[in-house]
C-alpha cells in the first residue's frame, strides 16, 4: 500500500480509535489528516481557459495550501451563505449564528439537530426519495455553534495534545457545520460516522443524486489536496438546487469552486 494511502487510512482509524475512547459524541469528529500531509502545493496544469457551467470562462486557479491559519473568510455574512469558504485556512467569526435554525425533523429525517429553514424543504424531497428508493436516510450531525466546536476542540486538545487535535477535529469558525446548511447523513439513528457510509446503498444512493436537490459532498474520496480533509462520505452542504448543479457538473469539489468562482473572483 502506498505510504500516503496508509498513512490516511490510519488518521481515519485513530480518530475512530480516539473518539471511541473519548466519550464524545462520534457525531462531532472532522477527521482530518496531520498538518504535514496537507502542506504540498497542489500542481495544477493551466492549460487553455475553460468554460464554467455558469458561463464564465475562467482558468483554473491555483488553490492556497490548505494549512492552520485563521483569515476571515470574504463572505462571512449569513446572507452571503452559498458563497462562503470555510477550509482550514478561511474562518467566519463567533457571531455567525443563521437566525432561522428550525428542528431537522421539519424535514422528516430521524435526527436531534437543527438546520435553516431554507433548507429543510429541499431536505425533505431528498429524504422522502431516499425512503422511496428503499435507501433510507438519518442526519447524524447538522448545525453546530462556533462555542460547542471550540468546547470540543478544546477537550480534545486537553486530552490527546493540540497537534493531535487537528488531525480529527476542525477548529472554532472553520466548520461548515456552523452555517447551519451543512449534515452529516448516517443510514440510521444512532449509528456513528463512517467511511463504510460511502459503500452503503443510502450513502450510494446519496452520492448519485443529492446533487438534484441541492446538496454536494463536500470531501470526496481523493480529494484531500483539493478540499483539505480526507473522505468524507457523510458530510453534505446544501447550496440550492442551482448552484448544487453548476458545482456538480464542473467536476470541481465545491472548495475549488467557491475559490475560483466568488473567493478569488475580482
Ligand atoms: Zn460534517
């Protein structure tokens, strides 16, 4: 096995190990990998300009290396939500907070959490598809304050050590969860994240169609350079149906796009 492909193997296997000892809710890990891993520049070739599905021609730009810094991201306001990057690099501030946080069950999806308003009737189609494609559905984790990430974060630093904490966690203001549009899906109630999500006919079914109604995958396999996480078949950020389109048919992951498009843009 490649010593990459190992050494991600083995971050995903220790923040499980880490979190099942922990006493912490599974549902809040980001498992990422060591700092270290994310630091090479991603090389990309500019070859001739190409053509956005939204009609703009752009090159492809070279996206900043994912590292630990805290730079305000440059749509940081809740009204500006389909365009905000958060990575480890951009952050929003404490006082990001949606106004319209509304119970998951609104959408009539097993689940405990809460997510915007906006949302929830795209996440019902979504769950009731899923549910009639016999591929049933359960949020696991959605919206989540900038104080409980950084309490988790914090515990998690008091007990395993702050270069460790980074490899499972993401820091205050760096989670998309904080925007309230972003879930963990699971196949189940009570049943904790896990990459075997990805080979479950709910988290397949999810990957071939959560786009259609507005939903991307945030971290997807092979991807780590590009979104700076590893695999992350659970977790979902809603954009609406139209951008939700646009970034799935350029192929890009969304960072690459919020990038190219809106971060970098003039
Ligand atoms: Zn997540």
């Amino acid at each position: 096995m490649p010593a990459v492909t190992l050494r991600r193997v083995c971050a995903v296997v220790l923040a499980s190990a880490l979190l099942a000892g922990s006493g912490v809710p599974a549902l809040a890990q980001e498992p990422v990998e060591p700092p270290s891993l994310a630091t090479a520049v991603e090389a990309l070739a500019v070859a001739s300009p190409e053509t956005s599905p939204a009609g703009l021609t752009t090159a492809k730009v070279r996206l900043p290396v994912c590292q630990v810094q805290d730079i305000r991201t440059r749509y940081y306001k809740v009204k500006e939500w389909k365009k905000t990057l958060l990575d480890t690099n951009l952050k929003v501030t404490r006082s990001y907070r949606p106004w319209d946080l509304v119970s998951v069950r609104r959408a009539n999806i097993a689940s405990t959490g809460q997510v915007r308003k906006r949302i929830t009737k795209d996440l019902r189609a979504l769950a009731a598809a899923a549910r009639k494609a016999g591929k049933p559905l359960a949020v696991r984790s959605a919206w989540r304050s900038y104080d409980y990430q950084r309490s988790l974060f914090d515990s998690y630093t008091r007990r395993y050590g702050y270069a460790q904490a980074l490899k499972f966690s993401a820091r205050a203001g760096h989670s998309e969860h904080q925007l309230g549009t972003t879930i963990d899906f699971s196949v189940g109630p009570g049943v904790p994240l896990s990459t075997r999500f990805g080979d479950s006919p709910s988290g397949k079914w999810l990957a071939r169609n959560g786009w259609k109604y507005g939903f991307i995958m945030s971290y997807p396999k092979n991807k780590k350079r590009a979104s700076c996480y590893t695999y992350e078949p659970w977790h979902w950020r809603y954009f609406g149906r139209k951008l939700a389109r646009e970034i799935h048919e350029s192929g890009q992951v969304p960072r690459r796009f919020l990038y190219t498009h809106f971060e970098s843009a003039p």
